[in-house]
C-alpha cells in the first residue's frame, strides 16, 4: 500500500492573516493539492485563528473529495467550532498560545481522563480521532485503550536532529512505536518537520500509512508551484519504499 500524504495548508492562511485580506485563499490552495494527488488535507483551527479560520473548514468539508482532517486542541471551545462541520478525521494536538507550532505530543497518560468525553463526543458525531503523540510503548496503550482510530506520531524530535548528528535512536522509537501501534489495532501516521530531505526514512516504515506535512511544501510551493511542491514530495516518499 501507498504511503498516503495528507497535506497541511495552515501556511497559506498564515500569508492571507498576514495582511488580513481575502489572499491567498486556502480553499484554492486545498484543490490544486488534491489534483497534484494530495490524499487528504488538513488545517489546524488554533484557539487564536492565526492562520486557519472557522469559515476555511466549513468550506474545505463542502467542496474536497479526498477526506479533510482537522487538527485542534481538546477543549470545547475546538469541540463547539468543530463538530458540526463534521470532518473525516479530528486530530487533537497540545496548543499552547506562545508556541511557534505544535511542540512535543499529547501526554495522553497525563489527560486520558480529560480526552474520554471529548473522543466519546467526536465519535457520536461519527468523527473518526487521532491523537497526536510521541513515540513511546506508554503512550501509544493508552491512546489504544481510548479506543480512537489512530495516532499520529510527532516527527518532530528526528526532524530536529541537527544535518550530521545520528538520527537512528530516534528512527527507532519511531519503528518500534509505529509496530506497537498497528499491533493494537491503531492507524499508523506521522508528521511534523518532515521535508524532502529526511521523510525517505519516515516513510519507508511499514506500518505508516499516511503523512502529514505542511511548512516544506508550502514554502517549497512559493519557489516552484503547489503543484509541483505536491508531486515532489509524493515522488520522494513513493521512491523511499520501492
Ligand atoms: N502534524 C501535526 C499534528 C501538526 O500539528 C503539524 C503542524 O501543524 C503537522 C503535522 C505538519 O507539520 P509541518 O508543518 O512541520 O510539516
């Protein structure tokens, strides 16, 4: 099976807020990924909307074919703004305000009581959830025993080894993690810093199923195109598992 790349488009409404205008519009941005073979698309509706609006997910759910995935934090303000767009897929990440982008995954050990009722509220919605978490055995038997449909793993951490340093631990956590997680039942994805350069690896674990990446292709897109910003980044990951 295909690697699947679900493509994150926050960053082109990070330049629309920019200026506060009605440009570049994320929906346009959203169809030219799905015909460049983007599997998905996903936005994150942050509490402070500093790039995603309400009105883009509304839209978004409206006119895509390929299964939109939202990306909020576990409160019910997110719940309130979310549910009744009835996306594909919520994914709950930690968001704290002054954070550049999402750090470090949900301590699902921390806040399983928490997240209980608000997966419970999103799958009566028939809202399928994934937790959003750091490779480690702990985490991924209670994101199991919160019966959510998958997770996804925080790249984050390999994608920050500095070019030179040695990513294999790192991989590794992520390998056997990913083994654990499809184990349990769960669906297999990972994101957060992945590029052209280091999601061969990433992608050549088995039991990943999707990715999701958002910055490098949209700030590869402002050199040479969406369109081929997509292309590339799926070139990259089909060759990383032939
Ligand atoms: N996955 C999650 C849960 C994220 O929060 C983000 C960033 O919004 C991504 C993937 C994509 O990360 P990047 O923009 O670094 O590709």
């Amino acid at each position: 099976m295909p690697v699947r790349l679900g493509v994150n488009i926050d960053h082109v409404a990070t330049i629309r807020q920019a200026r506060g205008v009605h440009e570049p519009e994320p929906v346009a941005a959203a169809l030219l990924a799905q015909s460049a073979g983007a599997n998905g698309i996903t936005v994150h509706l942050r509490a402070d909307r500093r790039h995603i609006q309400d009105r883009d997910v509304k839209i978004l759910k409206d006119v895509l074919a390929v299964p939109l995935n939202v990306e909020c934090a576990a409160t019910s303000e997110a719940m309130e703004a979310v549910i009744p767009i009835k996306p594909a897929w919520v994914t709950l990440v930690p968001e704290t305000r002054e954070e550049l982008t999402t750090q470090g995954g949900l301590d699902v050990l921390f806040i399983h009581g928490h997240l209980r009722p608000i997966i419970r509220e999103l799958h009566a919605s028939e809202i399928r959830v994934s937790l959003f978490i750091d490779p480690h055995a702990e985490q991924v038997k209670m994101a199991a025993k919160l019966e959510v449909e998958a997770v996804e793993f925080n790249t984050g951490v390999y994608a920050d080894v500095t070019p030179g340093s040695d990513p294999t631990p790192e991989l590794s956590r992520l390998r056997e993690a990913s083994r654990l997680a499809s184990k349990l039942g769960l669906k297999v994805l990972a994101g957060h810093g992945l590029n052209l350069q280091n999601v061969g690896p990433v992608a050549a674990i088995p039991e990943i199923e999707e990715l999701n990446i958002g910055h490098a292709i949209i700030g590869r897109a402002i050199l040479v195109g969406l369109d081929a910003a997509v292309r590339e980044m799926s070139a990259a990951i089909a060759e990383s598992i032939l």
